[in-house]
C-alpha cells in the first residue's frame, strides 16, 4: 500500500506486532475489544512530533475515559523512543517501525509536499480503530500542533 491508496472507515486496520520503548512487543491484535487511537510520526525528539506527544500525553486521561488507547509509532528504535519517553514524561507505548512496513500498509509513508518540495517520508497520520479492528476514522497529513485537541472535538471524546 503506498499513500496514494489510503484506509477508510470501515476498512479492517493491518494488523501489526512491533517492539515498545519498553522493548515489549506490542501488537494491535492485543487491543480487540477496545478502541485504539494509532498515531504516526516522523521522529523522536524533533519539535513536531515532541509538541504532538505531549499533547497526546497531557489530554491521555480523556482517551483513556473513553476506552481509547493510544499508540504512536515512528521508524525510531526503541532506544530513542525510550530516550524520548524519559524526557518527556510520556505516559503511553511508543512503537518502532524501522523498515517502516507498518506504515507503508496503512499508507503513513510515502510522498509528501513539504515547504513546496517533494519528499518521501512518514506523513503524520492518525487512526481510530473500532472494538472490532476497523477504521473508524482516518486523518492523513494532519499538522503537529492543534492536532490532538481538534481530534477529541471530531471525535466527540
């Protein structure tokens, strides 16, 4: 899948198992039965993606209240995720996708149009997955700031 073909709600979400910042593997198939908000990023450490998690850090009780957990995945290795979980407080899994397979297959990778260049790289996408493992939302090339704050006024949370 490449970003030019992009999940829809209604769609079954890939499935994915990929290693935490706790050196855990974390699969989605452990969420069935619950909402799952998975959110791609970039890179560890950076402004836009530090500004991003803290922000999902800082509104995490109100996802969690509505039975949403939440799950960003970068192509970092765990060490720098776990370097980034450390310095900035950050309460929820932080998975690695060095190859970046997972987010080819949900189309989070691939060319985007960045200061008026084209690049290739991780688009920040972000994904609601149903109780049952589909899309229930899908936001592709969302910005970093506001974002988390515009996401729990669409969603309703």
């Amino acid at each position: 899948m490449t970003a030019d073909t992009r999940l829809a709600p209604g769609q079954p979400a890939p499935d994915f198992s990929l290693t935490s910042d706790q050196g855990e593997t974390v699969s989605l198939a452990d969420h069935r039965g619950h909402r799952v908000l998975v959110y791609f990023y970039p890179a560890a450490m950076t402004p836009g993606c530090t500004k991003e998690a803290c922000d999902f850090r800082d509104n995490l009780a109100t996802f969690n209240d509505a039975d949403v957990a939440v799950l960003g995945i970068s192509p970092d290795k765990p060490e720098k995720l776990a370097k980034f979980r450390d310095k900035e407080g950050l309460t929820f899994p932080l998975l690695s996708d060095p190859d970046k397979s997972v987010m080819q297959a949900w189309g989070a990778f691939g060319e985007k149009t960045m200061y008026g260049k084209t690049t290739t790289g991780v688009i920040r996408s972000t994904f609601l997955v149903d109780a049952d493992g589909k899309i229930e939302e899908a936001q592709y090339g969302v910005k970093a700031t506001g974002h988390v704050g515009r996401l729990l006024r669409d969603l309703k949370l």
